[in-house]
C-alpha cells in the first residue's frame, strides 16, 4: 500500500533515532529496526501539548495487527491527561505494543507503562505508583467531593497494576487515598515483571 509505505518511510531515518524536539522536557524518538519493529524512546516529563508526542500517537493510529511497537519508558510522570492520551493511544492500537519500563516510569508515566499489551522492565529500573494530589479552594463540600473522585480516578487508572499481578491489593490499597508512593525496583521489580531481553 502505497500511504503505508510513504507512512514507514517518514518514520524510519536509516535505523537511526528521530529526536522529534530537541531541548524540549519531553524527546520522543521513534526508529525502525531490522525486524521491522517500531521501537520509541519516551524519555522526560509527559507534556501537556500534542506537539511533543503527536508523532507516537499517528504511529499508534496507523499500525496494524502484523506490527511491533516497543515503547521504551524513562519519566517521572507530567500532565495526566497527556500521559491518558498517549495510554488510551497505546490500548486502542491494532499493533504489539510493549511498553518497557528503560530507567523510570512514575506517576502517569507507570500508567502509560500499564497500558502495554505486554510490560517489561530492565533490571536497573524504578517503578513508582501513587494516588492522586491537588491543590484546590472553594466551599468545602465541594472540594470533599472533587477529592473523592481524584481518590476513584486514581484507582481506576492504577487498577491494571493489581489485575496484572504486578502488586497486592494491600499494597493498591496503601498508596491509594494520597496515603504513600509505592516504589518497586531491583530484584523485587524483576521478580514482579518480565525482564526485556530474557523473555521479549
């Protein structure tokens, strides 16, 4: 097809990573492998214009059943609802996509991490979970109530941590309701996760 072929073609620099924007928080670099895989570095705090990211979700939108894509992660998180964007991307994608835990993935960056069809993590990496935080003013009632549905909306989008085995309930229930960060790394992460390369 030739609008797939123009697609790859605009994707893959000679098997050389693309930085999208240099000097930006975020670099998004995507290159084409021997194999044919898609592999994306997300490197930085997730921001909250399209442009930093618009890339990967056009690569997301435009794969299809037969493709790859391996999404390497290091981030401490950034806006949530960029980082909701770029996870919805990744869940509604016909490709593989595995998402790689390649230094840091916390905050919104875990739950990007999480919307992998498939989650790995490199040895010497950090995972880190947390409820939700805000600052907020107005009548009380009204800002118990916005804090109640910050509390189920971080439940919601961390849940698939639980479901995948990945922590316990108990510990889902520590870090949830503001109450701690939960961080996972070293041999408790690999033991937890599949390591990339042992198994991928």
């Amino acid at each position: 097809m030739k609008q797939k072929t123009e697609f790859i073609q605009s994707l893959s620099m000679s098997e050389q990573a693309k930085e999208s924007f240099p000097g930006a928080d975020l670099a998004v670099s995507i290159c084409q492998d021997k194999a044919g895989a898609y592999n994306v570095i997300l490197r930085g705090k997730i921001e909250d214009s399209l442009i930093y990211y618009s890339e990967l979700i056009f690569l997301l939108g435009n794969v299809t059943e037969t493709d790859t894509v391996n999404v390497f992660i290091t981030s401490p998180g950034g806006s949530v609802f960029a980082g909701m964007e770029i996870a919805n991307a990744i869940r509604a994608s016909k490709a593989q996509v595995n998402t790689i835990i390649a230094g840091l993935a916390a905050s919104i960056a875990a739950v990007i991490w999480l919307a992998g069809k498939k989650r790995y993590v490199l040895p010497y990496s950090l995972l880190m979970i947390h409820g939700s935080s805000h600052l907020d003013s107005g009548k009380s009632q009204i800002i118990a109530e916005r804090a109640i549905a910050f509390i189920e909306f971080s439940q919601y989008i961390n849940s698939p941590a639980v479901e995948y085995g990945i922590i316990t309930e108990q510990e889902f229930l520590q870090f949830t309701g503001d109450r701690t960060d939960l961080r996972i790394f070293g041999s408790d992460l690999t033991r937890r996760c599949e390591v990339w390369g042992k198994t991928a």
